[in-house]
C-alpha cells in the first residue's frame, strides 16, 4: 500500500482513496501507540527533518514523535537557530538539508505556499506540509477525520460546520477539503468581515448567524481566534465576538444530542468555547491530539519510500 | 551619406494612415522617402529585403526599469537596452526607482550618459515626483525636465497623500510634464500578493481587490480634473478603472493609459502552484477584466499605449517565498508577439496594435519618434508577424530571466531594429552595436 506522490502539500490534491489509504494506515499505526514499547523498526535508517519557521508545540512534537516511534532519525530545525536569521534565504536552506539527504522533510512556513517551493526544487526529498500560511494544514485535517471516523464510523451525509476566522485558517482549508471528499457536506459561520472571498465557490453554506449555521450539524470545529495574523480587527472586542460566534452550553442545548464539538488548539478558553465545553462529554479536543501522532507516523512511512509495513 | 533602402515589406505607420506595399529609403540618420514599391531609387543604397515582413515605426516603451543605477545585479542599461532592440524597441523609458533615485538632475545625467555610452536603444527617463519616491517633499521636477526626463512618477510608491498629489499635478502642469501614477489604495492592498478572487482563498494568500486601483484611479481623474493636469494611468487593470478613464475621456479630462501585455494575456488562474513569475502589481486580474481590457482594445481611443512594465528582478528577490517575492516581470522581449496574438484574434488590427506601440505613447509622452514620416528620425522595427518560437530561458537577452512565458510557444518577432539610421539588432546575428 503506497501513495503514488512524491509531496504532501496539500488535502485539494488527494483522492478519496489516497485519504482513505492514509487513515487505514494510521489505525495500524495507533495500536503501536497503546503498546508498552512504542517503536517499531519500520523506517529504520530514514532521515526525517522537522524544518519548522514559525512556533508550533503540538504539530512538531507531534511529528517528531511519530518518528521516532518508526525509528528514523529525527532532526527539528527551528528557524530562530538556524541561518535563517542570518539573512539564508528559504531555498539555499532547503539545498543545504538535502545535501545531507534527508528522506523527508516536513516544514512549517507562515508563507502560504512555502511547501510548494520546497517541492518544486528538492527533486529528491519528499515535502510533508506542517501548516503553510492560510493555505493548508493537510496532517491536522486528517487527524480530525480520523477522530469523527472513531465516533461516527461513517462520514458520508454528515454535516459539519466550522465556525470562526476562516480567511486566515489553513485548518479551515484542509478540513473543508477533507470532509468534501470523504461525503459530508459543510457550512462556514462567521461575521462576513472574517469569511473570505468567493469562499461559497468551495461548495460550502455560508452562515453569519450562529444558531443558524449550527441547525443541524453533527459536528462543530470552533476555529481559534488568531489574533497574531490580524492587522485590522475584523470585529471591535473579543468580548462581542465571544458573544455572538463563540460556543456556550446555551447554544450547544439547541444541538443534536451527538453533536461532536472540535477544536485544532490551542483553545483560547473563554472566547471561542466556553471553558466547561473544551472539557466536557461532547469534546474530542484531546482525542485529536493523540490521533495526531498516528496519522503523522502514516504520512512519514507512506512518504518515506518504504514499502513494507513493518509493526 | 549612408543609405539603405528596405524594400518588399509591407509598411505600416498609423501617423501617416499608411499601410501597404511601400518602400522607405534612409539616409544617414533620417528618413528620405518612403514610396510605393519600387519607386524608390537609390543605386547606391543598402538594401534590406523586409519579404514578408511588417515595416513599423520603432516600438517605443514608456515603462521599463533598467535597474542602473542601484540594482545592476538585476538589470543594466545597456542589457536592459539590449533586450529591448532584440524585442523591436528602439525607445524605452526608464522608471525612477534606482538607487539613488532618479529625483534630481545628477542622477538623469548619469542615466543620459551611461545610455550614450553603452545603450542599444533611445531612452528616456521618468524622473520621481517625490524625493526619494518618499511622498513627503517634491523633487526637483523643473531640473529633471531640464536634463530630459519625460515624465514624472514615483510609481510602485504611490503617492497616497490627496494634497501631495495635488501639488505634483499643479507644478508639473507648468513644465508640461505628464504625471505617471501606479493606482493602488495602500491602505486596501497592504499585505495583499495578488487579485482578490477565488484564487485568492483557496491559495490562502491576502488578496488585493479591484477597488484598491478603481478608487486611486478615480481620485487622480478627479485632481487631473480639478488642476488641467495631464494624469497617465500606467498598467491598468481592472474593468471599473477601464470605465473610468473612458468617462473621464468622454468629459475631455486629459488622462491617457497603458496595459501590458501580461494584463491582456495571462489571469490569476495561472498562480494555482504559487509560481512567483505571475506575481505582478496590480496583480494578474480575473478572466472578466482581461475581457474588459480586450474590448476595450477592440473599442480603441482608450488605450493610449502598450507598455511592457519590465522589471526584470534576480533569483533572490523571485525564488523565494510567494509573499516575500518582489513583483513584476520581465517584458521587453515577449510584448510583440503577445499583442501579435490579440491580433490573429480579431481582438484589434495590424495597424492600431502599431499605433499602440509608437505614436501613441509618442503622443502621451510628447516624443517626436513613432512616426515613418520623411525627415523624421530614423527608427524603425522590421518583424516577421508568423515567425514561430519557443521562449527559451537561456537564450533571453535580459540579465534577469523572471518571465512566465518562458517555454511558452509565441509567434511573432523583431527581425531587425534600426536606431538613428543605424541597425542595433538583427537576428541572425544578434545585438549588433551601441545606437550613439
């Protein structure tokens, strides 16, 4: 079982099948995850780089786990320590990792399409996109898939809505594509000031009103609020916003019973989800956190060139 | 004196409405005569055989960056001229941000004399409006006009400040110098890499809407309006900013305007794997404001001029991220045969696509040259209209090789450029000398 790409840069680029292959290969893969010893000796003598520009905690663990826990060698590059700073442009530092001939190299960039860069000129590395920009954040849609499909077991007809700062969410993005192509159909809700352009052309409902966007829906993914993207506030206070876009148990006694609540983290409690809802009986926050590492040991394995699956 | 007589072309020249079978006879640095086939004699004239070729005015470029001073590792005057005549110009003009500045008259002297020295082409220089293109105090504009400078524009930087404006439209009104504006509301298009659109969003990156340059554009008609000023609108984008100069034009508001070649030919679509050659400003716009544009074309008398926009830029400033990637490509070399295809189109005819390339920004810019007239400077663009090939990156005359055509199959080309009389291209053989 392999995916006939060489980069990973993106859900708009994968088939069905190929999501379907990568979530059938993390479930093998979870298991090793509940194991006394967690390490399997499937990507032995593969060098995998974690080239991370911008701050992440969860996603560069996370990937940094999910290699070791296949045995390759895991080297994170964090741009702050690296020539970056000193004025090294994105591309002579790809060229000088991949002289050292790494098999893969994930990266997380702030510039949407840094990932396709990378891919365009290092013929012989395999890119894992970590998050580029507002584009996408391919590894996070497939760890929520992979958490609904645990629940749900099917997606086909489910409706899901995402609710928040969808202009500057790569989340957003991949999870829109992820949930079209496995057959749900998905709603985005936010004042107009943070929906982006022509985004109803991506097949979605479009919904300004909460309670109205939400009629319905199976699942809820409350996208967080990044303030650090925002030049000019799209909406006056936090505390207006919270108001009238964020999740409360008023709102969520309006749900269906079965409702599945998400969010990609960090939370910022209190603003997009009550604090009692990040932690109560709806919630799969945690749930996605640990999915995370066993789609993240699928994408390295089925990116690394190795065709035995080895656990 | 020299003679040489191109004969068995097909002339065109918009200035004096003709376009046939016609000889034209040079002497020295002048026209002599231009006469219906064979009525030329001249037996001890130099003959160039222009069989089916088109005889054109010499193209003239009212938009390029040469880059000298400042950022020569992008582009000098003389590769920049070299890929002009090798793409049929035998004018070009340069914008002012070099570095220094093209502000004062020290900086157009050197320009003057680095073209004279080691230029394949005419060129003419646009000084800043502003000191240090900085939108604070005026430059020295009656000094840039005095040492040639043609127009006056701070270009990419535009002049957000209404009043600032106002002042530089009134003073270069009294030194009769057009002022070039690159209409962008900064304010709506900070951050944003490219047209707004559907593109835009799912490719996660800012996007800049149409209204950033409709409203820009509208303000400078109305303070053209408000000063008798004459405002020429460069690189104009969208379909509200075509109907705005229209209507200003109707109302004999004295505003001219230009398009480029990438504005007629290419849309946001291309930018679908964040490929930083179709990173423009104004950015690549949407398939119904390239249809404007066309019918526009079609409609004539609202495009005043063709002009490339060359900017030629370095793989660091283009190989890189597609948000921290300078703007703007290279054109010189491929403006000919992309209007060659409005025309094989029906988009617009033989003659008036000419006319944009030589009396027309001849006439914004108050140039004697575009013409085929008798007594007028030699210059003149001969180009084989069917000449098929393959843009190919190694062979471009540039110093900077930023294009997206690059491997794009184009038809249409300069075959030989003549400046003052003298051939500076021909291509069997290349770039075959300085003009001066």
């Amino acid at each position: 079982m392999n995916l006939d790409r060489k980069d990973m840069l993106g859900i708009e680029d994968l088939s069905r099948k190929e999501i379907e292959i990568i979530l059938e290969t993390a479930n093998k893969f979870a298991e090793v995850t509940n194991r006394p010893i967690k390490k399997v000796p499937t990507l032995r003598g593969k060098t995998v780089i974690c080239l991370f520009f911008e701050n992440s905690t969860r996603t560069r663990t996370s990937f940094e786990i999910a290699g070791k826990r296949l045995s390759a060698d895991v080297v994170n590059v964090s741009a702050q320590a690296s020539s970056v700073k000193k004025g090294e442009t994105l591309l002579d530092t790809a060229k000088n990792l991949q002289a050292m001939h790494p098999d893969i190299i994930v990266c997380r960039h702030s510039s949407a399409g840094a990932c396709h860069v990378l891919a365009r000129y290092l013929k012989n590395t395999s890119i894992i996109n970590a998050g580029d920009g507002a584009h996408e954040h391919p590894s996070q849609a497939l760890l929520d898939m992979m958490t609904v499909m645990q629940v749900k077991k099917k997606v086909d007809g489910l409706k899901v809505a995402i609710v928040g700062d969808i202009t500057h969410s790569r989340v957003a993005r991949s999870n829109i594509y992820c949930f079209q192509k496995m057959g749900a159909s998905v709603a985005v809700v936010g004042p107009p000031s943070m929906l982006p352009c022509s985004i109803k052309d991506m097949g979605v409902d479009v919904y300004y009103n909460l309670k109205e966007g939400l009629k319905g829906a199976d699942i809820v993914m409350m996208l967080r609020i990044q303030q650090e993207r925002i030049s000019h506030s799209p909406f006056p206070t936090l505390r207006e916003y919270s108001r009238h876009y964020g999740l409360n148990n008023e709102t969520i006694s309006t749900l269906k019973k079965d409702v599945l609540i998400m969010h990609p983290g960090p939370v910022n409690r209190g603003v997009e989800i009550d604090p009692d809802i990040a932690d109560g009986p709806y919630s799969l926050i945690l749930s996605q956190v640990t999915n995370g590492v066993a789609v993240r040991m699928a994408l390295l394995y089925l990116f690394s060139g190795v065709k035995t699956l080895d656990i | 004196m020299k003679k040489t007589l191109i004969k068995n072309g097909r002339l065109i020249d918009p200035s004096q409405g003709i376009d046939g079978a016609f000889d034209l006879l040079i002497s020295g640095d002048k026209i002599a005569q231009v006469a219906p086939q064979g009525r030329t004699s001249a037996a001890d004239a130099e003959i160039i055989d222009a069989k089916g070729m088109v005889v054109s005015p010499g193209f003239i470029d009212m938009h390029t960056h040469l880059r000298e001073p400042g950022f020569e590792y992008k582009e000098t005057i003389a590769s920049g001229t070299a890929a002009a005549v090798s793409g049929g110009f035998t004018s070009v003009c340069c914008m002012a941000n070099t570095d220094p500045v093209n502000d004062n008259a020290s900086v157009t002297d050197y320009i003057n004399r680095k073209a004279h020295d080691s230029g394949f082409c005419r060129v003419y220089p646009i000084g800043a409006v502003t000191k240090g293109l900085k939108g604070e105090e005026l430059a020295s504009i009656a000094e840039l006009k005095t040492s040639g400078c043609v127009a006056i524009s701070d270009d990419g930087n535009t002049l957000q400040d209404g009043n600032m404006m106002r002042l530089a439209l009134s003073y270069a009104k009294g030194f009769d110098l057009p002022v070039i504006t690159h209409s962008m509301d900064k304010s709506l298009s900070e951050n944003g890499h490219m047209n707004e659109s559907f593109m835009s969003t799912k490719l996660g990156i800012k996007g800049i809407p149409n209204a950033a340059e409709d409203i820009m554009i509208a303000r400078d008609i109305m303070l053209a309006e408000l000063t008798g000023a004459h405002v020429h609108v460069a690189h104009l984008s969208t379909r509200q900013g075509i109907r705005l100069v229209k209507e200003a034009k109707q109302r004999g508001i004295k505003v001219t305007c230009e398009v480029t070649p990438h504005h007629f030919t290419l849309t946001d679509a291309s930018l679908s794997d964040y490929n930083t050659n179709f990173k423009m400003s104004p950015p690549l716009r949407s398939a119904d404001d390239v249809r404007a544009i066309k019918e526009a074309l079609s409609e004539k008398n609202i495009f005043d001029a063709i002009a490339t926009d060359h900017a030629p830029h370095g793989i660091i400033d283009k190989e890189i991220e597609f948000d921290k990637a300078a703007s703007g490509i290279i054109g010189l070399e491929t403006a000919l045969p992309l209007a060659l295809a409005l025309v094989r189109d029906g988009v617009l005819g033989l003659d008036e696509m000419i006319r944009l390339f030589t009396m027309g920004p001849a006439g914004v810019l108050g140039l004697s040259g575009g013409t085929l007239k008798e007594g007028a400077a030699a210059d003149i663009t001969i180009f084989d209209p069917d000449h098929a090939w393959v843009l190919d990156r190694r062979r471009i005359v540039s110093k900077s090789k930023n294009s997206p055509f690059i491997d794009m199959p184009l038809k249409g080309r300069a075959i030989k450029t003549i400046v003052s009389g003298k051939l500076v291209f021909d291509a069997m053989r290349g770039q075959t000398g300085v003009h001066s």
